[in-house]
C-alpha cells in the first residue's frame, strides 16, 4: 500500500513539473514579437528554448 501511495506522490509531482514547463513555453511564446527578425527575437527565442528544455530535464535550465 505504501508502495502506491509513493508512485502516486510522485506522479503528482511529476505533472507539476509538466506543467511547469507548458506554462513557461507559453509565457515565453507570449514575448515573441512576430514583426521583428529573428536577430531581433533573439533572446526571446533563447527563453522558449530554455522552456522547451525543462521537458527532458529541470537540471538543463
């Protein structure tokens, strides 16, 4: 019984990394400005990478 109730905590905290990770693409998608170039869009760009890559690993970030 323990046993299930330590994967279930996990697979809770498993979707607040998700989730996590959805809302701060989201955010960062948000900032980019589609009339400008991408020199422009630059750093913004470096954001939504950094987001997506909270997906494979939160220590990448």
């Amino acid at each position: 019984m323990l046993t299930r109730w330590l994967l279930a905590a996990l697979h809770l905290l498993a979707f607040g990394f998700a989730l996590n990770a959805v809302l701060s693409r989201a955010r960062a998608l948000r900032r980019l400005d589609v009339t400008q170039s991408v020199q422009v869009n630059e750093l913004r760009l470096r954001d939504v990478f950094r987001s997506d890559s909270m997906w494979a690993s939160p220590r990448s970030c």
